[in-house]
C-alpha cells in the first residue's frame, strides 16, 4: 500500500515509514531494526503483510508491528512464525513467493529446483501426515524469471535459458484448485515470452514477447 518500505545495510534489514517521513519524526535507525538479513529474505504481499525467510523459518510481520517490533526486538521475535521449509533459506542463491492467502510457499532452491510447500503454525506440534507437493526441476542452463501467483491457486513460472548461444523461455503453470491426483507443473506451448505481468483484478495478463 506504499506506506512502508524495507531496505538491506550491512546485513540488516529496516523499515522506513513514509508518513513519518511526511510529518518529520523519522526514527533512528537503530530503533527502525527489523533483523538480520538481505532483501531476498523478505517477500510483500498484497494485503500489507511481510513474510521474512530466516534459515528454515517463515516469518509473517504485520505493517502496523513494524514500529514495536523493532523497538523491543531484543524482547521480540521478528514476527509470529507461520511454517517451515526443510532447507535452510541461502539469500545469496534462493527466492521464494507467498500464496495471496498466506497458505503456502514456493521455494526456488539454488535457481534450479522449484518446491511448493504448505505453511502451518503446527508443524512443530504434529507429526503431520505424508504429503506429496509440486516440484519443477530446471537444467542446468535455465532459471525462473517471473512467478504469478492468483488468488484462485494458479501459479505460471516464467524460465529464461540460454540454448545455442541464444536466448529462451518457458512457461509452466499449476493449477492447484483443479488438480486431480498428482500435482505437476505442466509446460504451455507459449515461446518466446520475455515478461508476464497480471492485472489488479486477475481477469487479464500482459505479455512482452520476442516478435511483435
């Protein structure tokens, strides 16, 4: 909503508040401290929260915490924990994305695997059951260069590669409200798609493409 924005300095991370800005009672840094981190770790989503990935843990901030949780953050967690991953999160080589409704993740490990996961408050608490999640596993000379993500559970992957010394792109799409049996990224037959972006409500998605 363009209230906050957060920024990496020498490891940490911060947040900045425009309105106090606006009205010139910025705080110090030191009390504007969110934790240690770089801008790889965090991810927005639409409704203003902020999930912060640090080692297998994933972290949801409210906006309106921002200023108590980095006033006691030696009190504090860095937010309330709502799940884990079995990898520890490396910022320098990983990224991830948040389900609109802040159920589940997905987990581009190292560029080249592709993982989604359920987020639960509970998997300290419970064993759980056996589950089998999506996984998209990319050749060596490819990598993920867009994700959209629908409030409806349909996630598009946009890979880019490089195959005879010229540029390429694929696209795969899960659709995790209508899957039957086995979850799997299907490949379109959409070439040559450069950027994907979606529109505000959902109902249409601009292409940028090779050729006019």
């Amino acid at each position: 909503d363009s209230r906050f924005f957060v920024y990496a300095r020498g490891g940490n991370l911060y947040y900045y508040s425009v309105a106090q800005y606006q009205e010139r009672r910025v705080l110090s840094e030191d009390f504007r401290k969110l934790g240690k981190g770089r801008i790889a770790n965090l991810q927005w989503a639409p409704d203003g929260r902020l999930y912060f990935l640090s080692g297998s843990l994933v972290y949801q901030i409210m906006s309106a915490e921002f200023f108590t949780r980095s006033l006691y953050s030696d009190l504090l967690q860095i937010g309330r924990i709502v799940g884990k991953i079995p990898f520890e999160f490396d910022p320098n080589f990983d990224r991830f994305w948040i389900s609109p409704d802040g159920t589940k993740i997905l987990l581009d490990k190292g560029g080249r695997n592709v993982f989604l996961y359920c987020l639960s408050e509970d998997d300290f608490s419970s064993a759980g059951t056996e589950t089998s999640l999506p996984y998209l596993y990319l050749p060596r000379n490819t990598g993920v260069l867009d994700v959209l993500w629908t409030k409806t559970d349909t996630i598009t992957v946009l890979t880019g590669s490089i195959r005879n010394k010229a540029d390429s792109t694929g696209v795969f799409r899960l659709s995790l409200a209508k899957a039957i049996g086995n979850l799997d990224f299907q490949r379109t037959q959409d070439l040559g798609i450069t950027r994907i972006v979606l529109s505000p409500d959902e109902k249409r998605v601009a292409l940028l493409t090779l050729s006019s």
